[in-house]
C-alpha cells in the first residue's frame, strides 16, 4: 500500500515493515486491533482495511479513552471503483458503532477523500508539526 501511494524511500519502507509487523500482532492480541479483507475468488486479496483504538484523553464531549482510528484501507488497482473501499470502510464503521463507540477518525489521501465524504466522514482542524519544519519555512521564505 504504501508503495502504491509512493513518497517514500525504499530503506523507510523496510524500517517501517519491522516495526508495523510486531506492532500489529501486538494491537490484535491486545483486541485493541482488527480489519476486514475482501478476496477473489482464488484467495487474493483485492481491498483491506484496519480500525485500531487509538488511546487518547477524555473529552469533556464524551468520556472516551479511545477513538477508533481506520487506516490501510487499500485496493489493488485493477479493482478499483467497484465499491471495495467502500464497503470495508461502511464495514469497519458498523463494527466500531457496534462496540460502543460514537465517534471514528481517519486520515485520508486525497483518492480515498470522495469516499470518506461520502460515507459522512468530514475534515476537522488537525495540525502537526515535525522536527525541521521551522527550517523548511524559513528557506520558502528566503530567511
């Protein structure tokens, strides 16, 4: 997937494979974890998708301790547009409403956008800030 999307140096990509592995086992055993494969009629998957509970501090809007987060919603390319994304998302959202849970984030590419939109999702005011970002906006601004 994230190959698929590109930006990413081939050396980030491995690091990130020996971290995500062990992580995800981890968050599954936990049940703090879980997703939603499609597959062809030969076992290949074409569309997955995964919703891990984010913990974060409670609100004054609701208590909650943690927000199921979507991420890795993924199709294979040659069965894109045919409702895939789509249902795993719908799926994945049935299955955080059924746990409780009133309230689901996520971040989105911008081909994955239309169907977030369409399926309610709607953008809030996050922001984020990395080491070497004062650097960067001061090169842009001459400085």
């Amino acid at each position: 997937m994230l190959r698929d999307i590109g930006g990413h140096p081939e050396a980030r990509l491995r690091r990130h494979e020996r971290v995500f592995g062990p992580w995800v086992r981890r968050e599954l055993r936990a049940r703090r974890l879980w997703g939603y494969l499609v597959e062809g009629a030969d076992g290949t998957p074409l569309a997955s998708g995964i919703v891990w509970l984010q913990p974060r501090n409670p609100s004054a809007r609701d208590g909650a301790t943690v927000t199921p987060y979507i991420f890795s919603v993924f199709t294979e390319p040659s069965v894109r547009r045919r409702g895939l994304a789509t249902a795993i998302v719908r799926t994945l959202l049935d299955s955080a409403k059924a746990a409780g849970h009133s309230r689901v984030e996520l971040h989105a590419t911008e081909a994955g956008r239309p169907i977030y939109e369409r399926l309610g999702f709607r953008p809030t005011r996050h922001m984020r800030w990395e080491p070497g970002d004062e650097r960067r906006r001061r090169r842009r601004r001459g400085r």
